[in-house]
C-alpha cells in the first residue's frame, strides 16, 4: 500500500454539509492548500454558487439516501481519480425543543446525524484505501458527550455517532484510515440561529467556524484512530479522555479477561 497523501496539491476532500457553516470555513481552509475540495450538499442554487465562490466543485447529495452517497464518491474517483478525506460533516438540529418529543422529528435527525455518517463511511471506506489510506473525520458534537436535554434526537445521533467512529476505528485503520470525531460545543454557525439570542443575553462565548474547521485540519494530518475531539471557547481542541468501565471479575474476585476476539483495543 502507498502512504497516504496529506492536505495539499494533490488530494481529494469530500465534505457533506460542505456549504454550511462548517463546511465553508474548511473548504476555505482546504483550497488555501491547493486541496480539491467536492462539497456535498442539499441541492440548491445557492449551495451550488456558495461552493464555486470557494473554490470547490459541488455536487448534490441528501446523506440520507444509501446508494447517494455511493454514487457521489463514485463520482469523486471518476471525476478526480481518488479521494483522500471525508468529511461527514452535514446535520440539523432538531426544530424547536418543547416538552413533547416529536418522535418524527426525532427520527429525521437520527437519520441524517447518525445515518448519515454511516452510509459516508461505508461509501468512502473503499476509495480512500484504494487512495493508499487518508482521514475520514465526522463532525460529531459535544452534546455526544454531554446530552443536551433540549434536543434527544440530536444527543443521541452525536452519541451513536461517536460509538460508531470508536467502534470502527480498528478496522479501518487496517486500511490505513484514520476516523475521528470533531465534537465542538456552541459555534457560530446558521444551526444556533434559533438560539443565538440566548447565547448573547447570557454572555456566552460561542465558537468560530474557523477555530473548529483548524481542528477538522488537524484531524486529518495528526488525527489518533477512534479520537473523539472537543472544541470549547478559551479552551482549544482537546482529546476527550474516555472513561473505562468496570471490568467483569470471575467467582474468586479475579478480573475476568474478555475473549480476545472481543477485546477493545488499547487505543479506545
Ligand atoms: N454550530 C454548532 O454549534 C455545532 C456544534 C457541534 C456540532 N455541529 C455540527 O456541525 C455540522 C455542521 O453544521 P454547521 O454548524 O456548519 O451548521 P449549518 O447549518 O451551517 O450546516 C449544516 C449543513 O448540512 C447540510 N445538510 C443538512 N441536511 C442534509 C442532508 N440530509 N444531506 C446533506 N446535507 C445536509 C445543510 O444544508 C448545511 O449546509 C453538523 O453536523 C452539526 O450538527 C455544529
């Protein structure tokens, strides 16, 4: 296998949700390095202007749709001959956060938070190992480490979306990818428009996109398999440190070993 290629002329970077917040402060980031930037987003005029402003290509995509996401790294190889990083950025936020669960509402953002990221990295797993390895970093959020009691859909998909890139770590960096999670806390995007005022009435320092795209960076050139990384104002990006669980001990008191097929490795 070759070594994977770093962020620079050269390389191939997909971003879903790559015209929104997030997205274009990476793009933006990207390109400054002469990345090829494709970013995947809700088909829209205004999308498609947003990514040629940047600089990248677009292409649309709802990551809710299985064989969409196929389809656009199949394009990616095509169009530009491989593909080094993935970003699986795109998200919501649930709409309003009243006493009552709207369990359809909640399955719409399990769907493209969760799901999402799921059919990404099923979709680029391949391309990226035929690249010769490469990053595919997910934006989570620190409400996947810290639910956030306004909004279960989106604490659990954060949630689920970091267990999924733990999980997958080990064998994906047998393909020589690294998979990591992103988890800022409140940035300065469109998705706390409905609450921003509640952030400006407090006080409360909210993030720059900028600050979290460095992190997205970051994560591709140094990312550790199966890190999960917090972005806090006045804090910086920090690895989250996991705590372990107890372990199971057998009937005479010892710690009872897992099997060693079950093993979690070292790293997570
Ligand atoms: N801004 C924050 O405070 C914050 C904090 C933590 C995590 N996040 C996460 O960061 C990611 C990027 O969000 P952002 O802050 O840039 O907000 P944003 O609303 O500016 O961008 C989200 C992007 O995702 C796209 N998108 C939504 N549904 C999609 C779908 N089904 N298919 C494809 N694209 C879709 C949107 O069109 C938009 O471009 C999201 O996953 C979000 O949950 C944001």
């Amino acid at each position: 296998m070759t070594s994977p290629t770093p962020p620079g002329p050269g390389s191939v970077a997909l971003i879903t949700g790559g015209t929104g917040g997030f997205g274009r402060a990476l793009t933006q980031k990207l390109r400054e390095r002469d990345v090829t930037v494709v970013a995947a987003d809700l088909d829209s005029e205004r999308n498609r202007s947003v990514a040629e402003e940047l600089g990248a290509h677009f292409v649309a995509l709802d990551v809710t749709d299985r064989a969409a996401n196929e389809a656009v790294v199949a394009q990616v190889e095509a169009e530009h001959g491989r593909l080094d990083a993935a970003y699986l950025n795109a998200g919501i936020s649930a709409a309003k956060s009243d006493d009552a669960l709207d369990l359809d509402e909640f399955m719409r953002v399990v769907d493209i938070d969760l799901f999402g990221v799921v059919y990404g990295v099923q979709a680029a797993r391949p391309a990226i190992k035929r690249a010769g390895g490469g990053a595919i970093v997910v934006t989570a959020s620190l409400a996947g480490l810290s639910p956030m009691p306004t909004d279960p859909g989106y604490s659990v998909a954060k949630g689920g979306a970091i267990a999924f890139v733990r999980s997958m770590a080990p064998r994906l960096t047998r393909d020589g990818i690294t998979i990591t999670a992103i988890c800022p806390g409140f940035a300065d995007t469109a998705i706390i428009d409905r609450i921003r005022h509640e952030f400006e009435a407090a006080d409360f320092p909210v993030i720059p996109a900028a600050e979290v795209a460095d992190a997205m960076v970051m994560a591709w050139t140094s990312g550790e398999p199966g890190a999960a990384y917090v972005i806090q104002p006045g804090v910086g990006t920090v690895p989250y440190k996991f705590k372990g669980v107890p372990s199971a001990k057998t009937a005479t008191g010892e710690t009872a070993v897992v099997p060693e097929a079950l093993r979690p490795p070292s790293m997570l």
